[in-house]
C-alpha cells in the first residue's frame, strides 16, 4: 500500500521505511503503537494540528509527551494556540485521527518538532493512513517539511 506520504516522500527521493501495525481503533494511542513496533518511546512522534484564529500549525512530539499549549504559542510567536477538534481534523489538515503526519498538510503557518528529536537520528512518524508508520532520518525529514525544531511538550 502506497500512501500520498509515501509519494511525496519518494517525488523528494527520501528513503524511509514502511512499518505497519494491527490495533483496533477504539485503543488507539501512541504508546501502544510505539510499543506494538517495539520502538522506543521517545523516537516515535506524534503529529498534532493547533490553531490561532484561522492559522493552522503542525506540531510534533514524542507520542509519551504533551503538548504546552501556552510554551508552544510563546516558542513560535502567537499570542495563544488551541488543538484543532477531532472532528475537524480531516477538513483542516487533510488526516483523520490516527493518521495525522506532518507531511502533506497543505495552508499551514508552520511545522514544529519537540527538541526530543535532536536526541534520534531516525523518528518514526504516521503515514498517512491508519495502521501504517514510517521510520525515516531525522534530518532529511526537517528539511523536508522546512520543519523549526522548539521546546513545546512536557
């Protein structure tokens, strides 16, 4: 299975590997996942979509971690920041719950890393789809997305 990650990623010729996972999605959580891959915790990232007015920004942390929402306006300069609802996940950023990935959101205002991510030269990020992540290099990724790497989960 071939996602629309996938494809950007192959179009910009970032290698990356496909890991896929069986989890109902009423126990859906990162945790499990990350465990399910036998990966460690702090290298699997999860992808959350905040707002400001009208102004979408992509934030990933580790999936043990959460969000500071006031650290996290104060880091990239807005006055406040709140999470996008569950139910408006697909028609702001393209994802549903479970699928949600940095790469592909289209009209946001930037994409943010935990400083979590310096300590991992590979991450594993979602993608794009329920049950299927990707492991992929750090850097190459960040450069990528055009990503800024922030002090924003505890």
């Amino acid at each position: 299975m071939k996602t629309n990650v996938m494809r950007l990623l192959d179009a910009a010729k970032i290698k990356y590997e496909v890991l896929t996972y069986e989890l109902p999605f009423e126990q859906f959580d990162g945790v499990r996942v990350s465990n399910l891959l036998g990966l460690d915790l702090k290298m699997c990232y999860k992808t959350l979509a905040l707002k400001n007015n009208h102004d979408l920004y992509v934030c990933v942390i580790p999936v043990d971690t959460e969000i500071d929402l006031k650290k996290c306006a104060k880091e990239i300069g807005v006055k406040n920041l709140e999470m996008v609802h569950v139910k408006d996940l697909l028609k702001e950023v393209g994802y549903q719950r479970g699928s949600v990935t940095p790469i592909g959101v289209k009209k946001n205002k930037g994409i943010y890393f935990d400083l979590e991510v310096l300590n991992h030269d590979t991450i594993e990020i979602s993608a794009g789809a329920y049950g299927a992540g990707l492991l992929i290099n750090r850097d190459e990724l960040l450069g990528y997305l055009k990503a800024e790497v922030k002090d924003i989960a505890i």
